[in-house]
C-alpha cells in the first residue's frame, strides 16, 4: 500500500527540519511619533527623504529584510499601523501585541525627551506578558544633555535604556549590537507557526496567471517602489503582508517579483520554484487565468500543493475579462478537469482591478482550518461504525475485509490510519474518504488514508 510508505516515516511534513531557518525578527513596537518610523529607516540604511509616508497611502508592507554585522535579520515596522486605523484595529495595543507575537525580539521605543507616559507602561505590560527579549530604546537623545532623559527611563523597569537618536543615527550602533546578542540564529517565529502566528501562503500558478498582479495588490505597490528608492536591491524571500487586518507570511516572494526570463526549461524551474515555496508554506493558493482554457500546467500545478500536503485555494483570476460564453465553459472545465479537488474553495477575482481580492482571506482561513483538524479517536470511529454497518465492504474473493480501529495519526494535513482484516478496494477507500468529507468538512486540505492490515 503506498500511503503507508508515507506514513512509515512519520510525520513526514511536520516533522522535517528546514535547513536553513527564515532569519530571525526584530519588532520596532511603541506609541505613535517616539521615531519608530525614523529608526526603521535608520537601520534599514534610508534617506530621510524616503522616511515620510504619503498621507493617505495605506502601509500593508511591515516587514523588511535588514543586516547588522553581516547578520540577517527581518525587522518588522509598526510606524505606520496607528494611521491605518482601519486596518488593525485603532489601539496602539492591538497593533503592538501582533507585533510582539510575530517577534523574536523586540525594540521598545519610548520618546525620552516626553519621558514615560501611560501609553508607554501599557506596552510595558504586555511585553511583560510576552516575554519576548526586549531592549528599551531612548530616543530623541539628539546630544550628551539629552542622556539624563535617557536615564530617568530606569524606572519602566526593562533595564538599561539604549540613548539613540533616530534621527542623526547617534547610539544606534550600540543599540543593534545589543539586538543581536538577544535575537537566535534563526526565527522561532517564522518557521513552524505557534498557534495564532501568521499563516504561509505560497502564492503559485504558471507564469502570467497574475501572481505579482495579486501580491502588488494586496501588499501595495508603493512599498516596492519605496524599496528601489532606498536602494535596498536584495529582493525579500519572504513578506509580511497585512490582508484582511491580519499579517501573513507571503513565502518565496523574490521569485514572483522577478519577471523570469521564459527559456527552454523554463518549466522545469518554474515547478521547482512552485516546489520550494510549498514546502515552506501552509497553503497554496493556485492562481488561473480565467479567461483562457485550462491548461495542463493549471491541474499540475494543483498536483503539486496535494502532493507536498499543504491545503489548497483555487483562485480564478482575470475574471474583469469574463463573458457568459467564458463563464460556461470554465464551469465545464473545472467539471471535467479538477474533479479530484472538489473539496478546494475558490475565489474568482481580479487581481487588476482588485474585484473579489478581499474574499482571498476567508478561503485561507477555511483551508488551513481544515489543514489543522484532528477528529478525537472516539468520535472517528464511531462514524466509521456507522458508514461501514449502512454499507460494508464487498466480499472479494470469500472474504470481506473488517475496518476494526482506526486513528487520526497526523494535522497538517490529516492523515488516518485504518486498522483492517485485508487490503480495502480502491473504490471503498474512495467511498470511506467521501463520506470523511461529508461528516467532518475538510474543505481546502487533502487527506491520506492508510491502510494497515492485521493478519
Ligand atoms: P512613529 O510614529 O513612532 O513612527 O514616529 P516617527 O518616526 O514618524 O517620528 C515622529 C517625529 O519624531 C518625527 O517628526 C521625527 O522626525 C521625530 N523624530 C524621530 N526620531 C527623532 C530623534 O531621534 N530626534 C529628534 N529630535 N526627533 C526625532
Ligand atoms: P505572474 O507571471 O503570474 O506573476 O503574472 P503577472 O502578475 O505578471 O500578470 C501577467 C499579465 O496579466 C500582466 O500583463 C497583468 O497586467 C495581467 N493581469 C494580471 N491580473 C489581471 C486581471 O485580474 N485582469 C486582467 N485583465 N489582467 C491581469
């Protein structure tokens, strides 16, 4: 039985170690006009010039990869939330407390020239809660005067303060020498997800479905503009995107940005691309272009995200450019050639004019619900007492194979292992997982069923 190939090794997808970690990150949180912005572009290396944000222009992009040191970190910006009232709710404390829990560590800013106000003693409270390594920054100590300030800010009980000036970059050496002998070699937040951390999506599809149509309008495409100004060439592998006022990881980002060259082989190394960004993420949404037929590559890129065991989205894109004719036809097609995921949402939207993005969210929260279920042993196999007893397996052969216990033995995705008197047709697998679906939901994940049979 080959799944249980797959299920001999383990829990092959959960367990598996990456390689290489996501670098860690380091939160800027504080209320609003200490310099949390200024500092940001401090660090990231910026003109001044490109610190102001235009008023008006919605900030979604939070983070952006920085080095110190010859040591990579992602910094994570909350300078610009307040102004996005709508966005993450209007409380500096929502905003910090989503900032904290995305962290590895922390930058505390506290205006020194103001001193500590009950704002600032509020997040102290939660950084307490947290526990995350934080350093307190004093800014605005613009010169030696200003360090009596710096000094006085003892008392919010989080140790040494750190006198910076944001703005004329005094002390902000010192400062990101200090983060990072407190930040690990790699993120403990960007890897496996704690429960309530940022879900991985890997947004995937054949070259011109829209995936960088779709990033830049969900994420803004200011940001990436403001990046080229600044001269930050690296391009960011992974990237915090607020959509539906909750932050996301966007995973292997770089690879979309980029337009790619269409070569001979191009193929190949778009679907090693497709590979490597699911293996990363938690859920694939599969971009196709709505407007043309289906193709081979659409359905195989599909394969792929059942085949890493990641949950899936299907999102029809370009649909400005839909007609009824095209309308038909596309259903017909998804009839005839994606009747193995009946199970995976879709989203019809435009990417172009940004029509029906917002609906993104609610399949990713449903997939990846369903990616994390597990059905408690008892209630598993009292359905499956019920389903076999209103149809039992055929008899083959003289014989009719028993399902005597069976348990779920991994989420992500869900897989099950059925304890059996013999080897179960294909048909009846079919049918057990068919009626899985139609009991416990598992909308938007693939599940495995192995088999093991007890002599
Ligand atoms: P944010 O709301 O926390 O992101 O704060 P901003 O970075 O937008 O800064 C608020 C104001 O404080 C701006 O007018 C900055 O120019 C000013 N500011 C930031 N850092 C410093 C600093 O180190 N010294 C002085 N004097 N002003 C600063
Ligand atoms: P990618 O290769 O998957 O990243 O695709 P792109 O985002 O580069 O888009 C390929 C082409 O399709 C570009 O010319 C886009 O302007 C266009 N495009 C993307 N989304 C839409 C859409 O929703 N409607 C229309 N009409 N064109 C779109």
């Amino acid at each position: 039985e080959d799944d249980l190939a797959l299920l001999a090794g383990g829990d092959d997808v959960t367990d598996r170690a990456e390689p290489a970690g996501p670098p860690p990150v380091l939160a800027v949180v504080g209320r609003p006009n200490v310099g949390k912005s200024t500092l940001v572009n401090r660090i990231l290396g910026r003109r001044e010039a490109v610190v102001q944000d235009t008023p008006g222009v919605t900030r979604d992009r939070v983070s952006y990869p920085a080095d110190w040191s010859g040591r990579q970190f992602t910094l994570v910006d909350t300078g610009g939330w307040e102004r996005d009232a709508k966005g993450l709710g209007s409380r500096v404390a929502d905003q910090a407390e989503i900032a904290i829990a995305l962290a590895d560590a922390v930058l505390f800013v506290v205006d020194a020239v103001v001193g500590p106000t009950d704002e600032d003693e509020y997040v102290v409270r939660m950084l307490r809660r947290a526990g995350k390594p934080t350093l307190l920054v004093a800014n605005k100590v613009d010169d030696q005067r200003g360090e009596a300030d710096a000094a006085l800010l003892w008392s919010l009980g989080l140790g040494e303060p750190y006198p910076v000036s944001a703005l004329h970059g005094r002390g902000s050496g010192d400062l990101l020498d200090a983060a990072l002998e407190v930040l690990p070699e790699t993120s403990a937040v960007g890897g496996e997800i704690p429960e309530g951390g940022p879900r991985r999506v890997a947004l995937v599809g054949r070259p011109n479905v829209g995936k960088s149509s779709l990033l830049n309008a969900i994420s803004g495409a200011h940001r990436v503009v403001v990046d080229e100004v600044a001269g930050t060439t690296r391009d960011p592998v992974d990237e915090l995107v607020v959509v539906g006022g909750r932050p996301w990881w966007f995973v292997d980002t770089a690879g979309i940005r980029r337009r790619v060259h269409q070569t001979s082989g191009a193929d190949f190394y778009a679907s090693l691309r497709t590979q490597s960004a699911l293996e990363k993420a938690e859920v694939g949404v599969v971009l196709i272009d709505a407007s043309v037929p289906m193709t081979e590559q659409d359905i195989r890129v599909v394969q792929q995200v059942i085949d890493a065991g990641r949950s899936l989205v299907i999102a029809y894109n370009k649909w400005d450019l839909m007609d009824d004719d095209r309308r038909s036809f596309l259903d017909r097609e998804i009839e005839q050639q994606l009747v193995q995921v009946p199970w995976a949402p879709r989203v019809n939207f435009s990417a172009k004019t940004g029509w029906h993005t917002n609906r993104l969210v609610r399949a990713l929260d449903t997939a990846l619900e369903s990616w994390d279920t597990r059905i408690p042993t008892g209630k598993l196999n009292a359905f499956l007492g019920e389903v076999t007893a209103a149809k039992p397996h055929p008899v083959r052969s003289g014989k009719q194979p028993r399902i005597l216990f069976a348990t779920q033995a991994s989420t992500r995705p869900p897989r099950f292992v059925l304890f059996t008197t013999g080897f179960l047709d294909p048909g009846y697998r079919r049918f057990v997982e068919r009626r899985l679906r139609e009991t416990f939901g598992f909308e938007g994940t693939p599940i495995s069923i192995g088999v093991r049979v007890r002599e």
